[in-house]
C-alpha cells in the first residue's frame, strides 16, 4: 500500500506539473503575456508543486490575473530588449563572424543574456511575492543576487540545459517548464523566507503563512 501510494504520489505530481507546463504555455502565446505567465509559472511551483497547498488551475490562473498590472510592462521590456538584440544579431550577420565587430557582438550578447537571465531568476519570484514596484523589485532581484550568487548559477545554467533540450526536442515542452518551477522554488524559496526572517521588520506578518513552513 505504501508503494502504491508513492507511486499515486508521483504520477499525480507528474500530472500537475504537465498541466502547470500546458497553462504557462498558452499563456505566452499572446506574447505580452509572458512575465505574468512566467509569474504564475513560478508562484504554483513553489506552493502547489513544492508545498501541496492548493490546485493548479487555481492558483496559476489567480496569481497570473494578479500580475498582470506589472508584468505586462516588464514583458515590453523584455521584448525591447529581445528587439535591440535580434538587430545586433542581424548586424553580425552582415559583418561577418571573422571582424572585430563580430567578436564584440558575441561577447556582449553572451554576457547580456547572463546577466538577464540572472536578474529575472529572482525579478519574477519578487514581483511575484512581495508588494514592489518594477524598481523597487529590481533592486530587490538584485540585492538577492548578489546574496545568493553560489546558489543561483546553477540553477541558471539548468534553465539553459531546459532551454536547449526544448528546443532540440520540443515534445520536451509537455514537462520541462513545470518542472523546472519545482526546481526553482527551492533555492528561491530558502532566500525568501531567511530575508523576511533577518531583514523585514515585521516577521511576524508572516507567520503561519504556507511559505514559512
């Protein structure tokens, strides 16, 4: 009974992070769209896949329909920035790999995008939590950053390794982007609650909450 039982355990997690995978999925589609899925992508790996709090359904569609005010806007920023870098790109390309231009161009994209992806692996969880503005969350992503530097690279350099294997086989999409939600609510989720713990006034605010257990 206790084999079948974990077995049960497994398979419905499975279940929930495919259907958490297909949600985020169609909520990127109209493109704007893609923080506040990414926002809802995060905040049900960490309290229903992590935690056992809650449903999918539920909790995805709420805390996406929540961050929509403020991700909205981000997710033109990231569009900007994916424009300004798809016409380096197109540059490159007409400058050729071998010049010295080429070279500058591959370095500062390369280092650009670990800088972004490095930044968004906590801007999201951010926004997604605590009461900020965009620039009162950068700073915030940020400051978590710097504080958790060991432990985020690499979980960011599995985002890549999700982000090739998706790409190279994108059947992958079914699970991948659920289950790198559970994988990234751990580390993110110890952050958090150390910092409400040691640097809020309030701590006590919290108590009792599902992400103090």
């Amino acid at each position: 009974m206790k084999l079948s039982g974990k077995i049960t355990g497994i398979l419905t997690k499975i279940f929930d992070m495919a259907a958490l995978s297909l949600f985020f999925l169609l909520c990127c589609i109209p493109v704007v769209t893609v923080i506040p899925a990414a926002c809802a992508l995060y905040q049900t790996g960490s309290k229903v896949l992590r935690h056992d709090v809650g449903k999918v359904t539920g909790e995805f569609f709420k805390t996406f329909k929540d961050s929509l005010r403020q991700g909205i806007p981000l997710s033109l920023i990231y569009i900007l920035l994916a424009g300004i870098l798809f016409g380096m790109k197109l540059f490159y390309d007409w400058k050729g790999v071998n010049t010295n231009l080429g070279s500058i161009y591959f370095v500062f994209v390369l280092v650009f995008s670990v800088v972004l992806a490095c930044v968004s692996y906590y801007l999201i969880p951010v926004i997604t939590r605590f009461s900020v503005t965009l620039g009162g969350g950068l700073r915030l992503a940020l400051w978590f950053g710097a504080k958790n530097l060991f432990t985020m690279i690499p979980l960011v350099i599995t985002f890549a390794g999700a982000a090739a294997l998706c790409y190279v086989v994108p059947f992958a999409l079914i699970i991948v982007p659920g289950f790198y939600a559970w994988l990234w609510a751990l580390p993110v989720e110890k952050s958090f609650k150390k910092y409400i713990i040691e640097e809020l006034k309030d701590p006590e605010a919290h108590e009792g909450m599902w992400y103090m257990d």
